[in-house]
DNA sequence: CCGGTTGTATGCAATAGAGT
DNA sequence: ACTCTATTGCATACAACCGG
C-alpha cells in the first residue's frame, strides 16, 4: 500500500519541515523552563523586569481576562458595573437601567442573548451594535474593548504579579488587523475609523483592562515590510531568541528544529 | 432535573488568488 | 513585490435542545 510519504520519498523527520507557530512556540516555552534560560531570555531581549519567583508565571495562549470573567463569583448588577467602569461609555446612566436582556441586546449578544446573565463582552457583536452607538469615539471604545476579551496573546511571562512580557509569536503570517469580518470592515470604511493592529489590542489589554506594566515583543523569523509595526513592540528573530539559551540536553528534534530557523531569513 | 449534544458565533494562523 | 479579501482548520463560548 503507497501512502504520501512514500510517493515522496520523504524520510527525514517531520521537525524538518515543520511550520507550525504553535508547535514552535511550545518548544519555546519549554526551553524558557529548563535551566537558567528564563533569565537569559529577559536579557538578551534587554527587559529591565526582575523575576519575582512566588509570582512568576509563563503562559501559552494567555487568555487572563476570558478566565477572570470566568471566575467572577457576583452577579449581574456587579457585572454590568464592571463593564461600565472599564468601558466608561457616554451613555452610562442609560446603560444603568436597562433590562439584563436589553443590555445585551444593545452591545447585539446575539449569540448569547440572555434575559438571566449578563453574557461576557466577548460575545458582543460590531455589526448588531453598529446601529445602537452611532457616535465613533464611544463605537471604537467598545470595539477595543470587545476584541480584549477574545484576544490571546501567544505567549506572556508575568516576572510578578504586576509586570509582564507579552510576546506575539509569528511563523509566516503577518500582524492581524482588527475588524477581521468583512461587514465589520465595511462598517468601519463607512465610518471612516482606520483599522487597528492586533499589536496595538494586545496593548490596550495588557496595561488598560488588566494594569500590567508590560514590555513587548514581535517574535518573527525574518523582518518584512509587511508588517504594521507600531513602535512599542522590539522585533525579535526566532533565532535570536534561542541563540543563548542551553538547549544541549534537549533531544536532537529540538536542537534539529531550532538549527533550521537559522536559514529563514 | 442533569448532563451531553447541537447550532451559532467568534478569534487566530495560514493560504490562494486577484488586484495594484 | 506588496496588499487585500475570501476561505479553511482549529479552538472556544454559550444558549437551546434532548434523552434518561
């Protein structure tokens, strides 16, 4: 029986030709674990954060305000008073006495329209809401703010509770834009609102809705044009980001893995 | 009534194709 | 060569539904 690997004669390992962000990542994360490479790290990218060891945390996928919601142990009024005081929306006293249902209903949860909870804001939706907030600074406040609770920076390292590094891993894709659906892009050209960078969300996440002091970095395997940099993040190659680290008791894929990222650029 | 399943909706990585 | 859009695949959230 023919199957694809043998039609290509292909027999080196898969790491050879892997191209999986998240895959890399994961090695990434692994090694910043093994040894005195965590420090090595914050040095090389030249972080001025201390490691505070009974707060450290490094974490994949780092979806700290999904799961903060998540935990919330009050009810309703205290969700919506949260809402209202991150978000600080023109209208708030109008906010204050709508129906549960209404008020989701205003931010278009259709999704998860509730009359019993006031549903995350995570599943508000621009183009149900367009029509609800016609004034554009209070439109892209709660835009910025919505997209916050769906955003996962790749990979964050909480040097102590109130520091972090926020790193945003790319393989061979570029920045995300922000809106990504085309009804909410033709909103938006309607509106006349530019686009905003995923980098720039990860930002106002970071220090505004979470108050974490926070240093960034683009993690690339080669620097491109097409990129929207936006100034606060320090670009960081792949291999620059292993150079220093110990990884001789790693096993061969790995060692494999990160010799390849070396020709990438 | 509980717990699992289904349907809908969202974000993100990545690709292909069309346009500039 | 770069940009933009549409699409696919994976992951997740939540309401509604359904069977025991």
């Amino acid at each position: 029986m023919m199957n694809i690997r043998k039609l290509l004669n292909y027999n080196d390992g898969y790491y050879m030709i892997n191209r999986e962000e998240r895959n890399l990542a994961a090695i990434f994360y692994h090694i910043l674990l093994t040894g005195n490479n965590l420090t090595q790290f914050i040095n090389t990218i030249g972080s001025d954060f201390l490691i505070t060891d009974n707060e450290l945390g490094i974490y994949l996928e780092y979806a700290y305000i999904r799961d903060l919601w998540n935990n919330i142990k009050q009810g309703n009024d205290f969700k919506r008073k949260l809402i209202l005081d991150l978000l600080q929306p023109s209208n708030r006293q109008e906010l204050e006495n709508l129906t549960i249902f209404d008020f989701n209903d205003y931010f278009g949860a259709k999704r998860a329209l509730s009359s019993k909870n006031i549903v995350s804001p995570s599943n508000w939706s621009i183009a149900n809401y367009d029509k609800n907030i016609p004034d554009n600074d209070d439109f892209l406040k709660v835009c910025k703010f919505k997209w916050c609770f769906n955003a996962k920076p790749d990979i964050v390292i909480h040097t102590s509770h109130n520091t972090a590094i926020c790193i945003e891993a790319k393989f061979e894709s570029i920045e995300g834009i922000y809106p990504s659906k085309s009804i909410e892009k033709t909103i938006f050209n309607r509106r006349k609102i530019s686009n905003i960078g995923q980098l720039s969300i990860q930002k106002h996440l970071m220090e505004e809705i979470l108050g974490v002091k926070t240093e960034y970095i683009f993690l690339i395997q080669k620097k491109s044009s097409s990129h929207i940099y936006n100034g606060k993040h320090k670009i960081v190659l792949w291999k620059e980001a292993f150079a220093n680290l110990e990884i001789s008791d790693c096993p061969n894929f790995i060692k494999e893995c990160i010799k390849r990222l070396d020709n990438a650029d």
